[in-house]
C-alpha cells in the first residue's frame, strides 16, 4: 500500500502520482494510492494563485512533454479557485457503497488530468461529478448522495489536522513500507520569490525513485 499526502491543485504532487502509476502500469503491478488530503487553501488561508501554478506547470510540462499538461484553456473566471469539492470526492469514494479505495484512487487521477489536460473547472460539483461518470470504478450516483450529506469533508479537515504535524512536510508527500519522501526525485527551488519575478527552476527529475518503490513494494527483480 501507498499512502500520499496531497492536493489536486498541485503540479509537483500531480507529476508524483503520474510517475507512480506508470510505472505500475509498466511492470503489471496491481497498485493503489490511499489518497490523504494535504488542502494548501486551508495552509495558506487563501487560493491557489493561478501563477503560481502556471508556473510550476510550465517547467515540468515542458521537461516532460509526455504528461500531456496545457495551460488554462478557458476564462480566467472559471479558473478553479478552490479544490475542496474535489478532494471531498476522493475521500467520499473511498465508500463501499461509491467503489472503495480503487475508486477513489481512479477519481483521483481522472480530477488530475480534467484539470491540468482538459481545463475544466474541478471546484464546481457537477464538474466533480461528471467527471466520477467517467471512471468505471465508481458508482457517480452513489458519491453524490454522499457527497449532498457532506460526505468526505470531515475526512479533508481530519488530514489537514494530521497534517500539519510534523510529519507530512507537503504536497506531495509519499509513504510506503520503507519509504518517506516529499516531493520524490525533484529538486528545483524558486530564483525568487513569487511575484517578484521569481520562477521555478526545475534542476532535475530523478524518476528511478518510482521504480525502486514498487520493485520492492511488488518483490519485482
């Protein structure tokens, strides 16, 4: 099992999970994240600022191009200014009654890749909701009735608690048997402050971490 701390609105978090799941993929492995909500909205008691994403996007998308990212296609009206709703869900689908772990798992990176592939607006319910229609592990009618009771919300402020202990350092932050790494294999700072004209410099991405993790996750040789 893989536990990651993290919000849908983070690029550096996103990039993990990609690489993890691939990675997977590649070897036949039957993995699944156990997905813990790290909301920077709640740290910081304020959006996400869009230029700061962009920023951080741009960098990693254009060392690798494969991620398929694109900058916000629409209005900067409907540009998401909070992720709550959607990590409300994943936590929701965790539900057996919406499709467990390997749902919420699937929702996860179906939100990911509606927001940073396809532009939509993943803090509006029915977005969330359209997008749960798209993932076949979960039962979208389901996770809305949990979600009109409030479901996933008390589990969002419950991480955010656990979180701001001294052991989950960011978003992302990966856990496993063995395993402890904040932003694995990246190493990048910012060349100032933002918006002072800062920008990330992302200096390198060292992926094998993802490979060593489920070699010895799977006993692969």
């Amino acid at each position: 099992m893989v536990t990651v701390w993290s919000d849908i609105g983070c690029p550096w978090a996103t990039l993990a999970l990609e690489t993890l799941h691939a990675r997977a993929r590649e070897r036949g492995a039957d993995l699944t994240v156990d997905h813990r909500a790290f909301p920077l909205e709640l740290f910081n008691r304020m959006p996400t600022p869009k230029y700061i994403v962009e920023s951080e996007l741009v960098v990693i998308a254009a060392r690798l191009p494969h991620l398929r990212w694109r900058l916000w296609p629409g209005p900067e009206s409907a540009y998401p200014v909070t992720t709550l709703p959607a990590l409300d869900a994943v936590q929701a689908a965790k539900s057996p009654r919406v499709g467990g772990l390997s749902a919420s798992d699937e929702l996860d990176t179906a939100l990911r890749r509606a927001l940073y592939e396809q532009g939509r607006c993943v803090s509006i319910l029915p977005v969330v909701l359209e997008v749960a229609e798209e993932c076949p592990a979960v039962d979208a009618a389901a996770l809305e009735q949990e979600l009109s009771r409030g479901g996933g919300r008390a589990e969002v402020f419950e991480q955010w608690r656990t979180a701001r202990g001294p052991h989950i350092q960011g978003s992302a932050h990966v856990f496993a048997e063995g395993f402890a790494e904040h932003n694995p294999g990246v190493r990048y700072h910012w060349t100032a402050p933002p918006p002072e004209g800062g920008f990330p410099y992302f200096e390198e991405y060292d992926s094998t971490w993802a490979d060593k993790l489920v070699d010895s996750l799977f006993k692969i040789n």
